[in-house]
C-alpha cells in the first residue's frame, strides 16, 4: 500500500491497540440494580424507530419511574431500575401505545424488543401472537442485516455487497451500483443522517467495515421530506452499538487461494476482520471499535498469465462512542478511516494493464448526534458531521492512450489528484399532535452541507488507429488544470405524519434546495397514502408521488477551468493532416437543478402467517440532468455542457417472501424494467474514469437496462440450526451494447447493437455453527457460478473487427471459505 494510504493505517492501528487495551483493562463490578435494555421498531418495515419515549413504571408503585428515549437506531437503556416487576410503556404519536410487563433482577441486564403498530388500521400485516420473526418479513424486501455476508454466498466483505440480492439493485460491469435504474451518481448514500456520497463526483465517498454495519435499507421512493439530494433512490446504514458485556470477535480470517490448473498462485481474497466491544461505564458509556483488512485479486481469463488480475487493497476502521447524558438525553459519536488502492482498475479482455489506471482513495468522517426529549410530545435531534475524501487516479505511464478495433494499448490518458472536505449539521425538531381529525407526527428540519474541492488534472494524448493501422485521428490536451471550487447546500423541509382513521394513513411534506453549485433553489413536493383494504391487515395499498432534487456534483462547477482539447484528423495514409486541427473548448449552456418525479403504487397481501405477496409498479422521469455534446460553430468549436438530459426508468416488481422459525428464510422476486436516457451523461466523460472520445449525443437504453431478472434466496436451518444452506439464484437479461465504425461513430442507436448472454448463475453457501470450550465459532464453504456457466462481462463492439460481437470474460467458478470466532470478554 501507498505511503499516503499508510498515513491513515497507522493512526488506525494505534486506535486499535489502545482501545483493545481499555478492554483488557476494564472490569465494571455488578451493581445492586439492574438495567433494561431494548430496541423499538415498526413492525411494517422493521425499521428502528428514533424518538420513541419510554417509561419504565415499578408495578404497585407508580410513583416510581424513569424516562428514556430511543435513539437513531431505535435503541434504549433504562438503568438503576430496583430488582421486581416493572411496566415498560411507549408514547410515540401515530402509534399505538405499548405496555411490556419485565422482571428485573439485581445486576442483571433483562434484553427486550419493543414493536409498535399503527393499530387499529394494522398497516404493518400483524400476525396475532406477535411472533418476532414474522414481523419482520416485509423490511426482508428493503432491509438487508449485515449478518447475511457470513452465511450467504456474497462476492466481496463490504456494504455494496449487500444490496443485489434486492429487487431493483443491479451491479454495473464497472461493479458500481445502480439503484431503480439510475446511475450511481445519482443516488444517495446516507451513514444515519449525515450524507456521505463523493461531493466532486456525486458517488459513493466511505468505506465501512462489515461488522460496523447492522444493516442497509434501501429506498426506492421516500416520499418523506427529510430525504434529499438524490434522483433515483438512496441507501441508509445504521451502523453497530455495544451492550454491557464485551464481545469479541474475529472472523474471514482464513485466506481463500487463487488456484490454476490444479496450482495455488497466490491468494484470490483475504479479509480478516476484528469487532471489539462492550460497556466502558455501565449502562451508560458505551464502545464498539471495529477494524477490517482486505485484499483481493480478480482474474480476466481472456489476458496473459501474470498480466490477468486487477487488485483490491484496503484497510477501514469505525469507532462508535454511545453516551448516555442523562433521562431522555443521548450523544453517539463516531470515527470512521478508509484508505483504499485499487490496481488495474478498468483492466478485462480490450484493457491489458499497462493502459489501466490506479485508484487510490483516502478520508475520514467524524460525526456527533445528540437527542433529547422534552415531555412526551417533542423530540429535538442535532448532528454534525465532518468528512474528508482523497482521490488519486494514477495511470501506469505517462505515454499516449490508443484505440484499436481489437483494443486499447499505450497509457490510461487521464490523471486526477484531488482533495475534497465537507461539514453537515442538521437540526430537526419532532412533536406529536392530537385532533379530533387524527393524530398527526410533525417533523422539521434544516440541513446545511458544505463542500470544498482541490484537484489538479491532467491529460494525455489519445490516438485512434483503423483497422490497417493508420492513424486516423489524435487528440491533444495542452496543459494541465488547476481546479478549485466550493459550494453550500441548504435544504429546509417540513413533514406531517397524519393517522386519520383505523385504515388510512396519510404522509406529506415540503422540501426546499438551495443547490450550492448551481445557486438554484428547488422546491420538492411529496405525499403518499396507506389503506388498509383488507380486515388484520391482510392487504395493505400504498401509494405516493414526488420530486426529488440531486445535488450537483463539484465538478460541474469547475468544467469550464478544465484543458482544452485539440483534435487532428488524418487522411488513409496515416500521416497526412485531412483538415485543419479544432480547438474545442469547455463551455457552459444554462443549468438547472437535475430532478425527477417518481411515483409508486403497491400491494401487500398475506396469504398465510407467514408468507407475503407484494406487487409493486414505480415509474421515474428525470430531466435537466447534465450531458455534454459537441458543438461546432462559426465562433469555433466546443464542448458544450447543459441540463438538458432526460431518463426514464420504469419497474413491475413480484415478490414472495417466506419467513419462518429460526431463521428460516425464502424469497423469490420477479422485477420486468425499463431504463433509458441520453448516452453522453457527464459523468461518462468527466467522471472518476472518463472516456476520452466524446461523439454528438443520441438516446437509448443506459448500460444497465434489464427488462427482466429472476432472484431466488433463501436460509434453510437443519439440524436444529447448526447447518445453514443458503442458495442465491439470478436469472436475468444481459447488458446491452453498441456498436462503432472504424471511426468510432456509433452504428444506430447506442447500446442497441445487441445483448450479452442471458445471465443465469447458481451461488451456494454451506455453514455449521459449533461452540468449543464456550466460544461461538462459525465455518463454512462458499460457492459462486457453481454450475460454472459461460457469464461473459466483454463484448467486442468494433465493426471492422472480425471478432464483432464475439463475448470474452466469463465468470469463473471459485470457492471460498468462512471462519468466525465470538469470544467472550477476556477470550482469547
């Protein structure tokens, strides 16, 4: 790893050993009282729920009692409680009122789990009895524990690799993420409340470890006001908290190795990762510090042997500090660190490394949220966040990229070097009303954003070769750019919650953007309505309409600072100039903010206890979103950016969803979509890793289009649970894919030229929970493309190529291993 990455593991390190150390030297003697400990959730979609008010009432002693309020994640500690029986009763408007009988004994902590539902109307499809593992069965459609990454069949030991087993989550061949048919700069990326998404690029700008995550939810249309700056849905993490006793655990860290004709050549993945964890002041301060390292090779069979693997290196620690203040008052603060180099990036079948770059990443976040509640009827919440994200992009050499109709050779033409740092503070306030039209849960908030960002770029000379080997064109970009810019987001919003009956629920709000970059302000209304249709909540119809705004990226704000480039054109010879060189410079057209409507209807209908039937429709319309295009004129002759893209997005989603006892587990999701827009979206070619030949703009389908795709994954216990069998299934249409002539002109429509092979893969995940001398030890085998099916991720797309259309690359089939140790405190 880099010097400038290892600045970062260092000080990681050094946190490590000293927090391990705090643990090893800390011993809480058992207090005369005990503690209730729980987490509150909505039973619909299993999500935790902040501000719930909580008090624990002595039973025949009313006079005796204590306030509590829960905290981001939904969690509460009540302490100093006397040994007996004590009530534990809610108060959170547009829910109903929970009373939770509980025997507490003297230093003893009693774990509860707290459900509220929107009773009468039973919105949440309640399951009389109140079975824990029933209620959670819808949030299995949106809601995605981290724990599954130890028993599934998951590539890769991050958050990312959570979320394609959703409907609607779909991995670019570039292995970003696209949600509901969007580009992944255009959706949103939340760690709690604070926003942690690139703010040059508009990507994803964190790296957590997998046992600092609890679990991820996705968004597909939240209708509520506080969500913003995005266009096409957002992910929330909710990160891990301690208990009183202290955990640790050490898991991944048996290396899994690459082999080859029968051979070991070194490691294919080694990823051990250490959670460390427990109560520093009991029931009051609390630790959790965990710490990840990884390393990764993926091989490209259609390259030479040693020059066939792109690598992943990175090491990213969270520290998470919870503090309870005082009766209805919280503070959690948290650190994260994550140096990453990735090497070979873009390398596959027409990309040989030596014309791939180097990634290499660095940050940190620091982050503050405090909560108290003031009677039962206002919750004040404050947060503020501190964020810091490097990127180098590093070719190999210095020389000329060149594009041949069977590949590229020479250098990655660009190189990026960039610093960016934001502060966010939000403030929301909530309070619960009640009239005799309903009960209605207010929220308002404003959140301020402000980013900064210093880069220098810089680019080569780009060569286009015909099919003989002449040159037929070049491209120049005389110097390199300083580029710096800064820009403040301010949004102000305002939402009501409001129960008007049993059976309807009514949501809406107002948001206000003022875009830091484009200083554009932008209104984004939104509502949405629940009708329990069917007695029990059998079946439950939700619908909703809004407008959402993204956040323009920083480096809008500095294209017109960037290096022109100069274009030559030569003529069959290779060496004659056919036409005087152009100059095309960066201008600008009139911008407006990027935004889209999106709108959804859908249906959950229980068909039994325990299996739920979900049909959903969600249809997107983005406009003013930026693309570039070129332009020549009397004046000369120019690189034109403006906001005058469009994309379309529509998805039919089918689900079933089995949740049973212990763990039992089955989902089946059908999803037919539609995504398309125009091609010459900005960040395609002014991105992280552009593309340097840039031709007049025409519309299609986008990289990503799937018409349809079956997911099928399940958790299967046996023998008690000590076995677990988990299968994922994906059947899905291929990408499509464009064609180009000898001058790199596209052939029709871009990415219509054809599809790759239908997508049809089998993981399986084998696993056996055993417990030696007291320890929890989990072991386990992974399998991927077990059926070792041709699943290419290349396709030749040059015309004057004779292997036009020819398909390379395909998935391997490759297994991998799990070992996980929970020790007790004090645990070796």
């Amino acid at each position: 790893m880099t010097g400038a990455a290892a600045s970062l593991v260092r000080p990681a390190a050094v946190l490590v050993i000293v927090l391990v150390l705090v643990v090893a030297g800390r011993l809480d003697a058992a207090a005369q009282t005990g503690t209730v400990r729980g987490d509150v959730r909505s039973v619909s979609d299993g999500l935790p729920l902040a501000g719930v008010v909580i008090r624990a009432v002595a039973v025949g002693h009313a006079a005796r009692g204590r306030r509590v309020v829960s905290d981001r994640q939904g969690a509460f500690v009540v302490t100093g409680l006397a040994p007996g029986a004590w009530e534990l009763r809610t108060a959170y408007r547009g829910f109903v009122r929970l009373t939770r009988l509980v025997e507490v004994r003297a230093g003893e902590t009693v774990e509860t789990l707290l459900q509220l539902t929107l009773s009468p109307m039973r919105e949440e499809l309640n399951v009389p009895g109140g079975d824990p593992a029933l209620a959670d069965r819808v949030s299995a459609l949106t809601v995605v524990p981290a724990h599954l990454l130890d028993v599934s069949p998951l590539t890769g030991d991050s958050f990312t690799s959570l979320l394609p087993i959703l409907p609607g989550v779909v991995r670019q061949p570039d292995g970003r993420l696209s949600l509901n048919g969007g580009r992944p700069e255009q959706s949103g990326l939340q760690v709690g409340g604070a926003n942690v998404t690139d703010p040059v690029t508009g990507g994803y700008g964190i790296d957590l470890p997998v046992d600092a995550v609890e679990s991820v939810t996705r968004f597909s249309s939240p209708y509520r006001a506080e969500y913003g700056r995005f266009s096409s849905g957002v992910l929330r993490i909710d990160t891990r908290r301690s208990e009183n006793d202290w955990r640790v655990s050490v898991s991944s860290f048996m290396p899994t190795p690459r082999l080859r004709g029968g051979q070991i050549q070194g490691l294919s993945s080694f990823s051990p990762r250490l959670l460390v964890g427990g109560a520093i002041v009991r029931d009051r301060l609390f630790l959790t510090q965990s710490l990840q390292y990884e390393t990764r090779t993926v091989r490209v069979p259609a390259l030479p042997e040693g020059q066939d693997l792109h690598k992943l290196e990175r090491i990213s620690s969270f520290t998470r500090v919870d503090a309870t203040l005082a009766d209805g008052h919280t503070l959690v603060g948290t650190l994260a660190l994550f140096p990453r180099e990735r090497r070979f990036v873009t390398l596959d079948t027409f990309n040989p490394q030596a014309v791939t770059p180097d990634v290499q990443e660095r940050g940190y976040q620091i982050d503050l949220q405090h909560q108290s509640v003031m009677g039962e009827q206002l919750l004040v919440t404050s947060e503020v966040n501190l964020r810091q994200y490097d990127v180098d992009v590093l070719p190999q050499a210095d020389g000329p990229m060149v594009f041949t109709p069977d590949g590229r050779q020479g250098s990655f033409f660009h190189r990026d070097e960039r610093q960016s740092r934001s502060y966010q503070w939000i403030q929301t306030v909530s309070r619960g009303v009640d009239r005799t039209s309903g009960t209605h849960l207010l929220k308002a908030g404003v959140d301020v954003l402000h980013s900064r960002y210093d880069g220098v770029v810089t680019n080569r000379p780009v060569e286009l070769l015909r099919a003989d080997g002449s040159l037929a064109e070049r491209i120049e970009f005389p110097g390199a750019a300083r580029v710096s810019t800064s820009g403040t987001d301010v949004a102000v919003f305002v939402q009501d919650r409001w129960r008007v009956s049993d059976r309807l629920l009514i949501e809406g709000g107002l948001r206000l953007d003022r875009d830091g970059v484009l200083d554009r302000f932008t209104w984004s209304p939104r509502g949405s309505v629940t009708v329990g249709l069917l007695a029990s909540g059998r079946g439950i119809l939700r619908g909703g309409i809004g407008m959402f705004a993204r956040r323009t990226p920083l480096n809008i704000g500095t294209f017109e600072d960037l290096s022109a480039r100069v274009v030559w054109r030569f003529a069959a010879d290779g060496v004659s100039v056919s036409a005087p060189a152009e100059i095309f410079v960066h201008a600008s057209a009139a911008f407006d903010v990027p935004r889209s409507v999106v709108w959804s209807i859908g249906y959950d209908h229980r068909l039994t206890e325990r299996l739920i039937a979900r049909v959903t429709q969600l249809r997107r319309d983005g406009r003013h979103e930026f693309i570039v295009q070129p332009v020549r004129g009397a004046e000369g002759a120019a690189i034109v950016l403006s906001s005058d893209g469009r994309s379309d997005y529509q998805e039919t989603e089918l689900t079933l969803a089995y949740k049973g006892n212990g763990g039992l587990e089955a989902v089946a999701s059908y999803l037919r979509a539609r995504a398309d827009g125009d091609f010459n979206h900005f960040d395609r070619f002014f991105g992280d890793l552009p593309t340097p030949i840039i031709r007049a703009n025409a519309r299609g389908p986008f990289d990503i289009d799937v018409p349809r795709r079956l997911l099928l994954r399940g958790s299967f216990p046996l023998s008690g649970g000590r076995w677990i069998v988990a299968p994922l299934v994906e059947i899905r249409s291929g990408f499509p894919y464009s064609a180009v002539d000898e001058d790199y002109e596209f052939e029709g429509t871009p990415n219509a030229a054809g599809r790759f092979p239908v997508l049809a893969t089998v993981d399986l995940a084998l696993s056996r929970r055993l417990t030696i001398k007291g320890k929890d030890i989990l072991v386990g085998v992974r399998g991927y493309n077990v059926l070792n099916r041709f699943t290419p991720r290349d396709v030749q797309q040059n015309l004057t190529s004779p292997a036009f259309g020819s398909f390379y690359n395909g998935i391997e089939r490759r297994f991998g291993f799990v070992l996980q140790l929970n020790a007790p405190a004090g645990g070796t």
